[in-house]
C-alpha cells in the first residue's frame, strides 16, 4: 500500500477513474451506443433501432464477416505451423544462430502493415507467383504478420519448458518424433492455444494490409467497416464493429476455453 | 515425418562414437530433442553429436526460413529494388531525389515522427499514473481493470477513432453537452481532423501496451520495501522515484519503444481520420502505391519508413534482451504469487 490516509486513497481512484473511464471505457460503450441509434445529434444518441444489426447480419457485411473468420483462422493456421516449426528448429540451435531466426521472424513486427502488404503485392502481382487479386493474396499477408506472434509466444515457452519430460521420454527409447508428438507438442499446448488467439484476433482487426491488397470479391469486416463510415454511414459502421468485436471476443472466449481444459488434462 | 527420420540417418551413422544406449543415438541428430548438456551450450553438444548432428539441426531449421524468405523477406527486397527503379526505367537515385524534394514527403515525416514521439510520451506518463495505481492502490474491481485492458488490446486501433467521431466530432456528445449547457450554436471541439485526433487516439489506444509490461514489473516490487520506505518516514512521492521507478524504467524503456514503434507505422486511425490535412509515412506509401499507383515512390517512402521503424525495433529488442531476464523473472514471480 503505497497512501495510507484514506483521503489520499480516495484521490488516486478518482484520478484513476477520471482518467480511465473516459478514455478506455468510453469509446467503447459509444460505439455499441452509436450502433443502436438513427440520429447522434447532442449529447446523446436517438432513436433506438436495431436496424443496423439487420443489415450488419445480411449481404455484404455478412459476406465481410466470414470473409474475416476465414482469412482469420487459415492466417492462423498457417501462422502456427510455421511459427512452431520455426521455434522448434530454432530452440535446437546454437546461441548465435538462434538469435539470427529470432531476429528475422520477429522482423514483420517491425515493419509498417502497410509496407508489409505493399511488398506482398509488388512480390504476387506477376508470374510465376500471380495472386494479385485473390483471396489468398490477403490470407498470406495476414499470416506473414501474425506468424511473428505465433514464434514469440511458442519461442518463450519453449524456453520454460522442463527438459526433464523429454530427457524421460527419450532415455526410454522413444524415437524423436513420438518425443515430440507425444511430449513436447502436448506441453506446448497452452501456449500454442495462446497463440491461436493472440493470431485470430491480430488478423480479425488486422486494416492496413488489407487496405492494400484487398480484390473487391474478399473484403474483410475492418475494409467493411472502413468503407460504411467513409461513406457517412457511421451507425452502420458502428453495428459492423460491434460484431467484429463481438466474434472476435467469442472466438477468444472459446480459445480460452479450450486453454482451460488443456491445462486441467 | 517420413523426411524427418530420412535426415536423421546418416547423422546417426556419423556418431558411432556414441556409448549411450540405443535411442538415444538419434537424439543428437534430432534438433526436435536436446540432450540438457545441449540446451545450456548447443555448441558443445553438436560438437560432441558430430558435424552432422548440428547440420541436420540447419536442416530443419531450413523449410519455414525458406518460407518466410519467399512470402516476406523477397518481397521486402523487390520493394528496395523498385524504388531504385523509375518508371522510365534503369537503375538511379531518381525516385529518391523526387520524393525527398517533395514537400508532402518531408511533412508526412515530420508529422509521423512527432505525433509518434509526443504519443510515446503520452502512452509512458499516462501508463505509469494508471498501473501505479492499480498495483499500489489497489481497490476492488482492480482485477476486471487488468482484464478490461487485455480485452481492449485485442480490438483494432480504427474503432477509437470511430469512437472519438462520436464524442468529439462536430455534432457529438462533448459539442452536445456543451451547446445543451451554455446554448451556443456549436461546440468548441474540432479538432478530430487535425494531428491533434490522431494524437488523442494513438494515446488512448497505445496506453495499454505500456501498462502491461510495467504490471508486471510492479508484480515484483515486495511490498515490505514499500512499507519500510514509508515507515522510514518517505512520502509516495519520494517513494514512487527511489524504489518504484528505478524498478519500472526496463519495463518503461522496453514498453515506450515498442509503442513508438507502432504509432510510427500506425495506419488505421489515420486513415479512419480521414483528414487530408494529417498524412503520415504508412499514409503516403497508401496513397502513392493505391490511389496515384506510383509504385517507385511507394516503395521509397516504403524504405525510408521500414528504416525508421526497424532501426528503433532493434533498439527495443536490445532492451528486451538486456532487460529481459528481470522482466521474465518479474512474471514468473507474479503468476506464482496469483498461484499460491
């Protein structure tokens, strides 16, 4: 306890609420508000519909929707394969050469999103390798920028990990891979469950990539979103958020799920 | 798996010198299983596994390098090369003397650097207030608040801007509540559409990667140490700089360059701005790439940002490392004091 007078106390939560409701909470709660609301004329929204979820739900921004969990979950997919492998092979390295692949898969992180599309689309808008104006041109961006996430939180796991299990497994003569299938991946689980998450939710929100490579036919819910409200169409961008926030936090929510009963077993 | 345990042979024909039980032969042909003498100093242990082993170990090590260079590391330099390249074709520094003479570049530099900075600065005071007083202050609620925040970090940084075109726009909450107090014809905010929103917003939404890190730092800090301190008659103020910050500036330094980082490359709230007065560098890539479609120029404001970024990225990472042991063991103290 750092204030002991109850007064000074009461002056920290104050500052603290002052500061944090209207910052972090607020815009929050004005979004969902807005996506209720016909008219936002004062200080507070009017005319409550739930108009805009109907059309959030239908055609276009449905479409926008599963183009999203798609994009989403194959990004990610992708994402932990590779990552994985990438951190095992790198766990097995010496210092120096680990420290190179940590520095090269951690390089997307570094790099602006919208530089990251930039070159995907310069790379994949000629043969042999023409993507350019497909679906998986956006699905391979978005797993080059999450993959770094999928490396760090397996990399870091990888470094707690007891070298006892696999020591026992191996001195009993099972081969490497079974050591792996049936030791490592399974202590890994929580973490790469994590990761899973970490991905889906990256790529849900992911914009600024997407804005550079998106072909008209594979437009994910941020594009979606981006484009009603640039049109003025705020409240329905408003109700297109909300669903993008709210599957992606359902999506989190069964991850997180899922972590629980694999860190039980 | 079949190609795995293909590789794998001849390394373990290469260490007939091994005396260990079978089985275990693989192992150090395997980089999936190290051996814990391996783990300390892999160095020594492919020494004693045979050149094989710790070339079997750049085998695996082969097929995602392999992929990250086809899918991000070749792309990123087919942008250097075409930004060498006009569009009248060879190879000069042409792209380069246009852009740099251009007076949108050097005020998208600008404007990108400090907004980037004065949010960074933004982000460390407001984080450092906030997760002060979560941890020393602790009231009840203060775990919802750590995970209200987890939340907020895996929602997209465009919807604050969104938000903030709700409160602070022309015909918004804070112009509502002020014309519905004092009568006026219109409020006194307009200031979304200015570098000062974009400001507002990048605090708003970076604030929560510098609190997480210093939570975590703060788990650390015995609270005796507190209480001595203040038992030794300090004030919280002398208390937060002698025991507290010095504690907090890996966490503060690892955090504030990882935010700068991102608000350096932040694109989504800028172009969710929408304001042509406010164009920051990943802007002007969008913009030139997209609507003038003059890749050459792209790909050198490209270059120039990736330059920015990646050299503070590797002085974040430096931090990290340098730091990392005591943030890691931080953590680690953290979720077994949660645990117990």
């Amino acid at each position: 306890m750092l204030v002991h007078s109850r007064t000074g106390r009461w002056t920290a939560w104050i500052v603290f609420f002052a500061l944090f409701l209207p910052l972090f909470a607020l815009p929050l709660l004005v979004i969902v508000a807005a996506s209720f609301a016909t008219h936002w004329s004062g200080a507070f929204p009017s005319g409550p519909t739930t108009e805009h979820y109907g059309a959030a739900v239908r055609g276009e921004s449905l479409e926008a929707l599963t183009t999203s969990l798609v994009t989403a979950l194959t990004a990610s997919v992708l994402a932990l394969a590779v990552g994985t492998w990438a951190a095992l092979a790198a766990s097995a390295l010496g210092r120096r050469a680990k420290r190179l692949l940590d520095a090269l898969f951690m390089l997307p992180v570094a790099v602006p999103s919208v530089v990251v599309g930039l070159a995907v689309l310069v790379a994949f808008s000629q043969p042999p390798m023409l993507l350019n104006g497909t679906r998986w041109i956006v699905i391979l961006a978005h797993g080059v920028l999450v993959t770094a996430f999928a490396y760090q939180s397996v990399s870091a796991a990888l470094a707690r990990l007891d070298p006892a299990y696999e020591q026992a497994a191996a001195s009993l003569g099972a081969r490497p891979w079974l050591v792996l299938w049936r030791v490592k991946l399974p202590l890994l689980l929580p973490s790469l469950n994590a990761a899973a998450g970490l991905c889906f939710a990256l790529s849900m929100g992911e914009l600024s990539a997407t804005m550079m490579l998106y072909p008209p036919d594979w437009m994910p819910l941020p594009v979606r979103v981006f484009t009603a409200t640039d049109r003025g169409a705020l409240f329905t961008g408003s109700a297109v958020a909300v669903v993008l926030m709210g599957s992606t936090l359902l999506v989190l929510l069964a991850v997180s799920r899922i972590r629980t009963r694999a860190s039980y077993r | 798996m079949a190609s795995a345990s293909a590789s794998a042979r001849p390394a373990t024909h290469a260490t007939p010198a091994s005396t260990e039980p079978t089985g275990t032969q693989a192992k150090h042909a395997q980089p999936a299983t190290t051996a814990p003498a391996d783990r300390r100093d892999p160095e020594r242990g492919a020494g004693r596994g045979g050149r094989a082993a710790g070339l079997t170990r750049w085998l695996w090590a082969l097929p995602p390098v392999a992929v990250l260079a086809l899918v991000f590391l070749y792309p990123l330099y087919l942008v250097v090369e075409q930004s060498f390249s006009p569009d009248e074709g060879g190879t000069s520094l042409a792209p380069y003397r246009e852009v740099f003479a251009s007076e949108a570049f050097r005020e998208a530099l600008w404007t990108t650097v400090w907004i980037a900075v004065c949010a960074t600065i933004g982000c460390l005071v407001l984080g450092f207030v906030l997760a002060l007083i979560i941890a020393f202050v602790p009231f009840p609620g203060g775990k919802a608040v750590a995970k209200f925040i987890d939340v907020f970090l895996s929602f997209p940084s465009f919807l604050i801007t969104l938000a903030l075109l709700f409160i602070y726009g022309t015909v918004g909450m804070a112009n509502g509540v002020y014309t519905d107090v004092t009568g006026a014809a219109s409020g006194p905010f307009d200031f979304l559409n200015t570098p000062w929103g974009v400001l507002l917003a990048e605090i708003t939404y970076f604030t929560p990667f510098v609190m997480r890190p210093l939570l975590a730092a703060f788990s650390g800090i015995e609270t005796a140490q507190l209480e001595v301190a203040s038992s030794l008659g300090a004030r919280p103020a002398r208390i937060v700089r002698q025991v507290i910050l010095p504690e907090a500036l890996p966490a503060l330094a690892a955090g504030g360059s990882l935010v700068l980082v991102m608000c350096l490359n932040e694109f989504g709230i800028v172009l969710f701005t929408g304001a042509k007065g406010v164009t920051t560098l990943p802007m002007l890539v969008y913009s030139e790439a997209i609507l003038e479609s003059d890749y050459p120029a792209a790909c050198v404001v490209a270059v120039v940002n990736i330059a920015i970024s990646v050299g503070l990225f590797g002085l974040y990472r430096a931090l990290v490392a340098r730091t990392g042991r005591g943030g890691e063991g931080a953590l680690l103290k953290g979720a077994r004091r949660a645990g117990a």
